[in-house]
C-alpha cells in the first residue's frame, strides 16, 4: 500500500510506492528562514537535485503560520522559486499550508498546465477549496488524524473528499527506531485504508483500487 508522505530527514520526502520510493527534494518553509542562504542559492541547489534525480518531485514546500503571525517574504519568495522549477522540469509537487491553505492554492494556480499534479499534505481546512485543488490536478493525503474519534471537523472534511483525489499518508520519519509497541509503517497504513473505507462507505478493495489509480496518476510525470 503507498505512503503519499513521509520522512527520511529534514529535507526529503518520499513516497512508497509498489516496493520503491520516490524522493521529492525541497525546502520546508520552517527551513526556509533557519537554512541562512539566499533564495538564489536555494534555487541553485534544488535545481541540480532535481535535475540529478529525473524521478524525483518537489517537496514539501509551501507556506506557513503555525510559528509565526504573517508569512515573512523570503518564505513566499523561497515557495514561489521552486513552483517555478517544479514547472521548469515538470515535477509534481508536495504542499504544505498549515493555516494558510487558500494562499497555498493562489500561489500554485499560475502553474497549471504547467505542473504536473500536486498533493496537498496535511490538508485540513473545510471542502470549500476543493473544487479549486481539483482544477490545479490536485491531490489531499489523509493522515493518521483520521484515527481520533474526537476529530469530527477532519472526518467530516474527509468525506467531502472525491475518492479520486484521496491518497494515504503517515507522515512519520520510518528511519527512526520504533518504539516498543508503536505501529509499523504497514499496519498504520492499513488501520487508515479500514477507517476511511468506513468513511466513505466504500468496500475495502474498491478503496484500494481507487488509492492506487490515484497514486499512477500523481507521479505519472516520473514514469
């Protein structure tokens, strides 16, 4: 079963797919002020990774206000260079939005056509952006929050999702150690494919039918 994201370190995500993974390269917006380097630095960095790695995608990038009141300019500036590389070598993209989703997708808009897919990781807003991340080709990766009976705002938002546009995520780091007891990587995913079955009232194997159409169809551009 595919893990649309999680970590290996700071920098990379991955996506595991059909026993390989795929690496997606970039800089984290809670990076982007704390890496002491320019936006032309990064740019020249990230372009030589992606254009090293064919098969790899950008990400996670994008915007944030989890740490701090207004987004600071360089992180829009740092977000928006390497929305122009990901369309420069047509690589799909990972998002991330805390608190700050609708300006994630303004951003990314001019890119359409233009980028191949994005996955909007950790998308927890209402569905009232949905119809507008469909048009962008894009993705929403449902994670282990799905599993607290107590988060009735993010189920709810769940079953709004098109089942075309769902994939599964852990968002763990998978190279640490595990603690004793802690689920493996496999076992969470499968606890998140039983709940969201229930979720949508979709039979298991249809779900995971669905789960690997998507999944084809994010990283089709990789092939």
């Amino acid at each position: 079963m595919t893990d649309a994201h999680f970590h290996r370190n700071t920098y990379d995500t991955f996506l595991s797919l059909e026993g390989r993974e795929v690496a997606f390269f970039g800089v984290h917006p809670w990076q982007s002020a704390a890496c002491g380097v320019s936006a032309e630095e990064i740019a020249a960095d990230l372009r030589r990774r992606i254009a090293e790695n064919p098969h790899a995608g950008v990400g996670e990038i994008g915007l944030d206000r989890l740490k701090t009141k207004n987004i600071p300019d360089l992180q829009r500036t740092i977000f928006e260079t390497q929305l122009a590389l990901a369309a420069e070598f047509r690589r799909p993209v990972v998002l991330h939005g805390a608190k700050c989703w609708g300006e994630v997708v303004k951003a990314c808009q001019p890119f359409v056509g233009r980028i191949p897919a994005f996955l909007f990781h950790g998308f927890s807003r209402s569905a009232g952006l949905l119809p507008e991340i469909v048009a962008l080709n894009g993705f929403v990766s449902v994670g282990p929050a799905l599993l607290n009976d107590h988060a009735v705002n993010y189920r709810d938002m769940v079953k709004d999702l098109p089942l075309d546009r769902v994939l599964l995520e852990t968002d763990k780091d998978w190279s640490a150690p595990l603690e004793e007891g802690a689920p493996t990587q496999e076992s969470l995913l499968t606890d998140l494919a039983h709940t969201l079955s229930r979720l949508k009232n979709c039979p298991l194997e249809a779900l995971s039918s669905d789960l690997s159409a998507n999944t084809a169809r994010f990283v089709e551009a990789l092939a």
